[in-house]
C-alpha cells in the first residue's frame, strides 16, 4: 500500500492534528503525515508536531499583509515542495480564497465543532447552547469557497445536557472530532468517498453518521 502524503494545517494548540498523527503511526493507516504547517508562529501544535519527528513549517500570513493570495501561493509552494497529496485543517483560523480551494478540489478536509449546517463560523458551543439545541456534535468535511459548507464526509452527533456549560460541552465534542477526523481521513485516502450531487459517497452509500 502506498500512503497518501497529507499535511496538517494549523493555527493553535493542534489537538485534532495529534489525533491524526497518533493514527498514522500505524503502518497500515493509509495516509502518512508527511507536512504540518502553521501560520502562527507560535502556534503550540508546532512544538508537538517535531516531538513527533514530523516536519513543520510556518507561513506567517502577517508577512504579506493584505495580500491573501500572496499568503496561499507560499502555503501552495510548501505544499507543493512535499509532494502533498491530500490536506487537512485542523483549527487553521484563515480564510481560504477561492482560488487555493480549487487547486485542492476534493482533497482538503475541514473538521468543524458542530453539526453543519447549523452553527458555522465561530462559538459553536455557546450558540448551540443559547439556542436550546438538544443534539450537538463534529462534522468533517471537504472544503468548498464557501466557509463552513461542502460535502460532509463524517459527523458524529453530542447531546448537549441541561446545565452544559461552553467548556464541557466543547470538551465532549473534541472527543468526537478526536474520533471522526482520523476515520474520515482514512476513507478519503482509501479513496473510497466520492463526490456525487454535492454529497458524499462513501463506498457508495451516503455518508453514515457516527454516534
Ligand atoms: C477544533 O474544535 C476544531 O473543530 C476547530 O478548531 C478547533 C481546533 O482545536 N476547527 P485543535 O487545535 O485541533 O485542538
């Protein structure tokens, strides 16, 4: 089996990016994390990211100023340099242009602490707790030029319980995406998840939802 070269994108602490790298430490898992990139600087995953012997690399998006598309053509050539294949977001907090989404067409994945489509963008848990909502949960998904949208690949649902507050239940749902985000990633470098109508395949049924 050749595995898929993937590299993690991030911005922060990268508790998403060790779950997918303690799950490419098995040698059967098909993809290997070859590349974990940050545009902070000090983003805190770096650090975790070469105790693990992976390589990293920073592109700080505060170097090209306004010039958004400037920022993802060096993102492209790091990419690009390590023969990346397939990438994930894992907690990177920028917005992505067009024109970066289409060179990574079917194969970037986002994982979002909510239940898409309810609650994009930004304080999932504190909305879904001030809008009563009983079911809460992760959802992984390609992404699309639109934030928060594209073809779901993976979602597993959290009950939200009375008396929640924003810390706990946050911490419930990063033990699902803990679980999701590696399950997803290894459908897709299976290459068993087809795209069709603008939902997911997988081995041709729609996606299963976990719970
Ligand atoms: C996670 O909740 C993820 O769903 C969201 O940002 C957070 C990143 O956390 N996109 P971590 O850096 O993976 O710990």
């Amino acid at each position: 089996m050749v595995r898929k070269r993937v590299a993690i994108l991030i911005s922060g602490r990268g508790s998403n990016m060790v779950a997918l790298i303690e799950a490419a430490k098995d040698q059967t898992y098909p993809a290997e994390i070859a590349l974990v990139v940050s545009n902070e600087p000090a983003a805190e995953g770096l650090n975790r990211a070469a105790a693990e012997g992976i390589r990293t690399a920073v592109v700080d998006h505060r170097k090209f100023g306004k010039d958004r598309e400037a920022f993802e053509r060096a993102l492209q050539d790091e990419l690009q340099t390590h023969k990346i294949q397939l990438a994930c977001l894992a907690g990177f907090l920028r917005l992505l242009t067009p024109w970066f989404v289409r060179q990574w067409d079917g194969r970037l994945l986002n994982i979002h602490p909510a239940l898409l489509p309810a609650f994009k963008g930004l304080d999932t848990h504190a909305r879904a707790i001030a809008t009563g909502a009983t079911q809460h949960g992760a959802t992984v998904h390609f992404v699309v030029p639109e934030m928060d949208s594209g073809p779901i690949i993976a979602q597993a649902a959290v009950a939200v319980q009375s008396g929640d507050t924003e810390a706990a239940l946050a911490a419930r749902v990063l033990e699902v995406e803990h679980r999701i985000y590696p399950q997803a990633l290894r459908w897709v470098a299976e290459g068993r998840v087809r795209i069709a109508d603008g939902r997911c395949l997988i081995d041709g049924q729609p996606a299963a939802t976990f719970s």
